[in-house]
C-alpha cells in the first residue's frame, strides 16, 4: 500500500482557559485555503468551555487532548513530536492567522530550498480583533534578538520539521521566553532564516498576556539567555552598553525599511473584522 503523503504544515495550538479568545484563533486556522494543513489543539486541561470548543471542531483536527501539563513550553513539545507536515509552526490561543497565510507559507518554502526557517509581518491587534498597529519587521540578526529584545513575530515564524528533530524542542524550564531560546538557537546551529515583507499573522494585545502579568520572571528569563547566547565579541560590554548598542541599530534598520511609519494593508482589517464576527462564541 502506498504511503499517505506528508501534509504541507502542520500547526499547533496550545491553551489553558483561554476560550475567550480559542473559537477565533481555531477558525483563523481552519479557513486557511491552498495548502494541506494538520491542525493539532494541545488544551492544559481548562474548565472555561475551551474543551466544548474544541470538540465542536475535532473532526477537522489531526489531533487534539486536554489534560494537566507543565505549563506552554510542554503543551507545545507534544504537539511538535506528534507533528507530520515538513513544515511547523505554533499559534497561541489568542493570535489568529491571516487569510491565505499558511498557502504563502509554504509556496516560499518551495521556492527557497535553502531556507530552514522563515518569518513575515504580524499586526498587533485587540480584544474585538481591530488592528492597533502593524509590527513590520527587520531580517534575523541574533545579536539583535539577545541585546534588545525578541522582535520576531512569534505566530508569523516556521521552520521544516527537521530544523527542530536536529537542533532540539523547546525549552521545558522556559515559559515565556522558550521562543525566543529556539530563535537563538537557530542562530547558533547556523539555520538559513529568511524574512520575507509580508503579512501572516494577528498578535493579540490584552490585559492577560504572561509577558505583562509575570515581568520578574521574563526578567529572570531573559538574563539567563543572555548569558547563553551573547556573542563572544561583546562579551567585554557593560551590558547596558550592548543593549544601546542593539536597540539603536534594531531601531535604525527598522526606520530603514519605514517599519515605523507603515501601515497595514486595508483588507486586513476587513479580513480580521470578518473571521471574528464569523465566530460562533
């Protein structure tokens, strides 16, 4: 018997009482056209009605389990071992797709053979899904990404699969910088990383994000990854000086490519307005 090809993508998502947010994340997913995705929903065990959610969609999942983890970093590494598609990538419970963005995705794939792991664009948006501002990015430069800060669009990054099965899974003891810990390990094993000037994904801002509710930890996080990944050239530096250092040439190629004063495409808000008022909360 012949072999079942492998899907084009594969993308996870991880949640724990996140249901204000999970119905339009899952269907941001599930409306994407153009590729063979396999869509797998990792749920830490929530009591808000996200599992009712889920089922309402599980058999258009590849996968799907609710049950008690030790927190993101876990729920995401289950779903990665279980993942097929040649190429991955996450989605929060809180973030949402572009329409057409996993087709794109995997077209650039196709076209970059050399590529191991390629990002776009992402728009900051808010609890009714209006986009606040668009978050149009610079290239990859690690010593950016440990001086200043982790400027990559998390939900607008995918790798191949066997980038991850090579250079390791996510950080189980990182919670919420295990992103940027991956990111920076692609640097050091010497991943191609390509961005491409486009957009792929919403990023949720609200008032109960980790990063604003636990900032000692991120802190704490941070700090250690510096003392990992920063390059040998700096290591000299006051680090206060290698943060200005960062930031100034972060904020240079930024202004560069007019990431400042862009605005995001007008059928965006169109887009991100229909998919959440499709939504049956």
């Amino acid at each position: 018997m012949q072999q079942a090809a492998a899907p084009d993508i594969s993308i996870i998502t991880c949640s724990f009482n996140q249901n204000r947010f999970l119905p339009t994340t899952i269907a941001s997913v599930l409306a994407q056209t153009g590729a063979d995705v396999e869509y797998l929903v990792i749920d830490g065990g929530s009591t808000d009605g996200s599992v009712a959610t889920i089922e309402r969609h599980a058999e258009r999942l590849a996968y799907w389990v609710s049950e008690p983890d030790a927190g993101q970093s876990e729920a995401l590494n289950k779903g990665l071992h279980r993942a097929t598609g040649e190429i991955v990538g996450w989605l929060c419970s809180d973030d949402v797709l572009l329409p057409g963005a996993l087709s794109r995705v995997v077209q650039i794939f196709k076209e970059n053979p050399g590529v191991d792991a390629m990002y776009g664009n992402a728009v900051l948006i808010d609890t009714t899904g209006t986009i606040v501002r668009p978050k149009r990015e610079i290239n990859f430069h690690p010593w950016l990404l440990v001086g200043d800060h982790n400027y990559i669009p998390q939900p607008a990054m995918f790798w191949r699969r066997r980038v991850h099965e090579r250079i390791g899974y996510l950080r189980e003891d990182l919670h919420l910088t295990m992103d940027l810990e991956l990111w920076l390990r692609f640097g050091e094993q010497g991943c191609r990383v390509l961005h491409v000037d486009e957009y792929f994904a919403g990023m949720r801002c609200h008032s109960q994000q980790k990063v604003l509710i636990h900032p000692a930890e991120l802190a704490a996080e941070n700090e250690g990854l510096r003392a990992t990944y920063q390059p040998g050239w700096s290591r000299w530096l006051p680090h206060r000086l290698l943060h200005m250092m960062a930031r100034t040439t972060r904020i240079l190629l930024r202004s560069s490519i007019g990431g400042y004063s862009s605005r995001a495409p007008a059928a965006l808000s169109a887009s991100l307005r229909q998919l959440h008022d499709g939504v049956d909360l």
